[in-house]
C-alpha cells in the first residue's frame, strides 16, 4: 500500500469511528437541549440537532428538500474528494491525509442525514459572554482541519516555471535565482 494510501485510510478511519462514537455517547448521555459545563464561560457539551447545514443553513426547509439538498450535495462532494485523492502523487502524504480527514467528516454527518435526518452537534464555544460560536460536531471539526491542511498544502507547493520546473532554483554555495536569470 502507497504512502498516500494509508495516511488517507487511517484519517479516515479514525476520523468517522470518533464522530460517530462521540454522538452516541452524547445522544445517550446527555438529554437533549441539555448542556454540561466543561469550562466555564468558554466550552459546554450541548445535545442539540440540526436539519441544516453549516450555521443552520436550510434547517427550516422542508425535511424532503433538505434531504435532497444534503444527501445530494454531500454524495458530490464525496465524489470530488474522491478523484483529488487519486489524481494525488504518492508522496503527497499531507493532501492525501487532509483529504481522508474531510472525507471522515463528511461521511459521519451524512450518516447522521440518513438515520436522523438531521446532525447531531454537541461542541459549543462562547467566544465571548455575549456570542457562542454555532454548536458544531467531531465531523464539522475534521471538515474544517483538513481543509486548513489543505491550504497549507497548496501555500508550501513549488510553483512550476513555464517549463515545468522549480519557481527558483539554488546554486552548490545555497545562492537562489529565479529563473531565467543569472543574478546572483
């Protein structure tokens, strides 16, 4: 197995596991709307359920129209994760790890979507006393880290030259030119 297959598959499969674990403690666990201060004034675990998306958004559309829109867009985004993963050289190990961590995530709210109809959320930050950041999830959180890595990935990248090479190169004494120049 490649490099890039095993950092997909094990972010993958600890990412989903962990979602999925932790909403069915919290689900168990705490009644809903319920909340258990952690830290005060800043983290609490809430049982709530949201039919939306990120933020709430479409959570007071029809639960068939929700459905449709939440299903179908996360089984696209699937598919995209999906064909980047394998369009990814072998040694790209850090796209391919934020990749299995987004498909992680994605994949658990989408198993939520499907048993519940809804997500179960239960991290909740106040960033202040008067705004708490929306209640948010394992799989929301996973979603959020592998796109960070993401672009991190693509801010480290070379940039090619026009043809196909290093954007600078650097002589034997560790002296960068750009390309095409002689200036030293």
């Amino acid at each position: 197995m490649s490099p890039k297959a095993k950092v997909f598959l094990l972010s993958l499969l600890v990412v989903y596991p962990l979602d999925q674990i932790t909403k069915a403690m919290v689900s168990a666990k705490i009644h809903y709307a319920d909340r258990i201060e952690v830290i005060p004034g800043f983290f609490d675990l809430t049982h709530v359920r949201n039919g939306g998306g990120a933020f709430s958004f479409f959570a007071d559309g029809p639960l068939e129209q929700r459905m449709a829109f939440f299903i179908g867009t996360t089984m696209i985004a699937i598919c995209l994760l999906l064909v980047f993963y394998r369009k990814l050289e072998d040694h790209e190990v850090l796209s391919a790890t934020a990749l299995g961590v987004v498909l992680g995530g994605a994949i658990g709210n989408l198993t939520d979507r499907v048993r519940f109809g809804e997500v179960i959320d239960f991290l909740d930050v106040h960033l202040t006393n008067s705004y708490t950041w929306p209640t948010f999830n394992v799989a929301d959180s996973a979603i959020v880290i592998g796109v960070i890595l993401l672009v991190i990935e693509i801010f480290l990248a070379e940039e090619p030259d026009e043809d196909g090479g290093a954007a600078q190169s650097v002589d034997a004494k560790g002296v960068e030119s750009a390309p095409g120049t002689n200036v030293r």
